[in-house]
C-alpha cells in the first residue's frame, strides 16, 4: 500500500508540525518545498525575499524544484510533501490544505523555537500579518501565472481543515481519521 500525502496551507496553519508527525506515524519520507527554497536562496547567496525577486523574472529556479517533485511523485511511493503547489504536481496524493486566521498563523510563526522554520523576522504581530498576507497574494499570482492554479482555491483538496482553534492533537486525529477512510 502507498501512501502519497501532500500539504499545504496558509502561514502558521501547521503544515510542517503535521507532516512531522505523519511522517512518524506512518514511516513516511518527508519534504519540504520551503526547505528547498530556502537552500536554492543560501546556494545563491540570497535571502529568501531576494529570491522571491528573482523568481519573479526567471521561473528556471521554480521549474527545475517543480520537476524534482513531479520525479519524487512518480518514483516515490510513501512520503509527505509540504508545498504550495504539491497537489498540483503529485495528483495521485491525498491533498490536504490548512488554513488559520492570519493573526494567529503570525502569533505561531513568532513563536517558534526552531530559527531555521522562521522564514522571516517580523517585529510585531501587525507586521507579521501584513507581510504574511503580501507573501499570500505574491504566491497566488505567483502560481496562477506560471501553472494556472490557485494553491489558496480549497475545492484542489482532498481535505480542509481550519486550524484556528484546534489543538494539535486534534488536527492529526482529523487527519489521520481522513487518510485511514480514504487510503
């Protein structure tokens, strides 16, 4: 039996604390696109908003990630792959998309422990959430210009869980209860 889980969501919504986890439960390989991100950004000598930049003129940085995936979903059998366009490239996974109030999702990002998990320095809330809801937009068009779809558009997915007011605990149990009845 394969199991193919991709994730994503809305900052702060628990996309990586879940893919940790499943990955666990199920012995699952997991990556990460942000991860990879942020290296295609040190192997450059970039920051990851100046990356951002250079994508804008030269997607060859998102096509050569896009077709790692596409090879990880046709060779790869058990894993979890976070990423904005996962779904997309790896329609044979069960799709999941979290979302959480954006203040919140800022309130979380704040507050990691982790500093390679926080992807950028915000002096306050409000900041956070203004910047937060820029990447949004940016990453939307972003998408919707190179490969025609919206990663925000929650009818792509499998599954939608709003994480606002859930504790972790009950998200995996969502999760997990979903991939058992549909795997």
């Amino acid at each position: 039996m394969s199991l193919k889980i991709t994730i994503t969501g809305t900052p702060g919504s628990g996309k990586s604390v879940m893919a940790e986890k499943l990955c666990e439960e199920f012995n699952l390989n997991y990556y990460d696109l942000g991860k990879l991100m942020r290296k295609a950004a040190a192997d450059r000598n970039l920051t990851l908003e100046e990356l951002r930049e250079v994508r804008k003129k030269d997607d060859s940085i998102d096509i050569g990630l896009d077709n790692e995936m596409k090879r990880i979903g046709e060779e790869e059998t058990d894993f979890v792959f976070v990423g904005r366009v996962t779904f997309h490239f790896i329609p044979d996974s069960i799709k999941i998309f979290f979302k959480c109030d954006l203040e919140e999702g800022a309130r979380r990002i704040l507050g990691h422990h982790d500093e390679s998990r926080k992807v950028e320095q915000f002096s306050d809330i409000q900041e956070a959430v203004t910047k937060l809801k820029e990447r949004q937009k940016v990453d939307e068009t972003f998408y919707k210009d190179l490969y025609g779809v919206d990663p925000f558009d929650e009818s792509n997915y499998d599954l939608v869980i709003d994480t606002t007011e859930l504790k972790v605990g009950q998200v995996y149990q969502k999760v997990k209860d979903f991939i058992k009845q549909n795997n």
